[in-house]
C-alpha cells in the first residue's frame, strides 16, 4: 500500500525501536488465561513482523497475576527466537526462575507513587527500592540487561497528579541502582505533550538522558500517539507499545489499553522513521491475536487496514 505518504521531520530520531509489550502487559490484563501455546505463536508472529524486542512473560508469583503462572512453559518456547525477550521479575526468586530458563534480559517495576507502591507491591516506594537493589546487582553480575519501569509518572488514581521532581528521584535511584533503561510508565493515561517535555527536560537536567529513557503510553485519553510525538522532539528512541492495543493494569482499574504497535508504526512510516516493522504483517496477527480473543482490536490502525481487506 501507498499510504501513508512519508513526510519527515528532521528534528525527529532517524529510528525509533519498538519494546513491544503485547505478549506481557497485553495478556496478563485479560480475565481469562490465553493458552500455552497461543502465547507462544503470538511472539512467534510479532517476531516474524519484524519487532526486535519483544517482552515475552513475567516471572511474578502466579497468585499476583495468573494470566501469566506459564512462565516457565512458555519461555523455553520462545527463547530460541532470534529477537531480545525480556521478561518481569519482581525479586531475587523471579530472578532466579527467570536465570534458570536462560532470560538474557530482565525488568523490575517500581512505582512513582506511595499508593501505587502499595497496591502494586505491598510495600513504600523506598521499601520497593530496596527490595529491587539485590535483584538488580545480581541480574548485572549475571550478565544480563535490565530495565527499570516506573509507574504513575504522570497521574496516580488515589493521589492525582504527581510531583514532577517525585518521579524525577525515583527514577534516578533506578538508573543509580543500574538500570540500563528506564520505562516512564503513564499507567492511567493522563499525560498531555506538555507535561511529557517537562518531565523529560527535568530528568535530562538532573542527569538522566533520553539515550537511557523508554516512555511507555495509555490512550485512555487518546492522548498516547501526541505524547508519543512529543518524547520523539525531546530525542526518545525507545516506544513501549502492544500489538492490538491490548492490555491496561491489573492494579489501576481506570488505566485502558497501551499504545497500540500499529497506530504508532503507521505515525512513523509516515513520518519516514525506521522501525523495521511489517504493518501488514503485524496487523495481521493482531487480528489472528482477536480472534483467539474473541473480540475486535481497539487499534485504529487494525480496523483500518483489516476492514479494507
């Protein structure tokens, strides 16, 4: 197809890379575990379309989130794929489950905000700090990436909005702690453009780059691609986003889909910024992914492109 007409922008990044969450914070939000081996041809595909990361499950006690308890089926399904496959791990037991199947990469998950701290962790967001920094030190001595997410960056639904010099601290004691990147997670929506530079503007100023930040957008607001856009202007590279639009949060009841991969590539297909992605193919399995589902994609880009066809 000839569409969309690419128009650059030379003030934008040359090429963006897709952390595309779909198989993890996509599925884990469903209210009836996906089989086995649906997941596993899910990351097969969203591997075959050309994304080069893709987080594959989490390693959380199953009692937390049970739409995920297969971890240690599906990993070894998956992890001879070609692609980088992180996975979540809350403590040094899922590190430890996660090292014994061979993850290359890992992601620990703090929170912003005490109450997110405490619904999502049980614990202080200091309390959840030093909980990860064990966790953390050994998945580096083991030779393995990891990530730091922060949650609530830009809204908390117990607290409203959120300091910005709050998530500034927090995500410097992750990058201290030595995360190789940061996913500033706006879990229930609510970030506008404005607040998203500030944000980046006021962790660059205390001494965290754009090279090290990931932004990870929900379009509760329809606000996620213009959030997008505006980390792109301030030099992120690195877009969480969910085949399909799947997923939301457990924890945080207002928080909808993700970013949906296919409205994000077709923005940067036409804004003429690499991703490697095949639309076709990638819309193609998120269309496969709703059936298996039993419900059309929220993407807007699926529609699109699948009822066209």
């Amino acid at each position: 197809m000839s569409l969309p007409m690419t128009v650059g922008d030379p003030s934008l990044p040359a090429r963006v890379r897709i952390h595309e969450v779909g198989a993890r914070d996509g599925l884990q939000n469903e209210k009836t575990a996906v089989p086995t081996d649906v997941k596993a041809e899910f990351v097969r595909r969203l591997a075959a379309a050309g994304l080069g990361t893709i987080e594959a499950t989490s390693f959380v006690h199953p009692k937390w989130v049970p739409q995920l308890a297969d971890a240690e089926d599906l990993f070894p399904l998956v992890r001879d794929l070609p692609v980088r496959l992180p996975v979540l791990v809350p403590n040094e037991r899922g590190l430890d489950r996660a090292l014994a199947l061979g993850a290359r990469e890992v992601a620990v998950f703090a929170s912003a905000t005490e109450s997110f701290a405490k619904a999502n962790l049980n614990r202080t967001v200091d309390e959840a700090l030093a909980m990860f920094a064990p966790t953390v030190t050994r998945a580096i001595e083991s030779g393995l990436k990891v990530r730091g997410y922060l949650s609530m960056c830009f809204g908390d639904p117990w607290e409203g909005a959120v300091p910005i010099e709050q998530v500034v601290r927090v995500t410097k004691a992750l990058a201290e702690m030595g995360c190789d990147e940061l996913s500033l997670g706006d879990t229930i929506g609510v970030a506008t453009p404005g607040h998203v530079q500030a944000l980046l503007t006021a962790l660059y100023e205390a001494g965290v780059p754009a090279s090290r930040i990931a932004v990870h957008f929900h379009d509760t607001y329809g606000q996620a691609l213009s959030n997008t856009l505006a980390a792109l202007r301030h030099g992120v590279t690195t877009v969480d986003a969910s085949a399909g639009g799947l997923g939301g949060c457990p924890y945080a009841k207002s928080a909808t889909g993700n970013l949906a991969t296919e409205d994000l590539v077709w923005m940067l297909d036409g804004l003429g910024i690499e991703t490697g992605v095949d639309l076709a193919a990638l819309t193609a399995t998120s269309v496969w992914m709703a059936d298996q589902l039993g419900r059309p994609s929220p993407s807007r880009t699926v529609r699109a492109l699948s009822h066209k066809e």
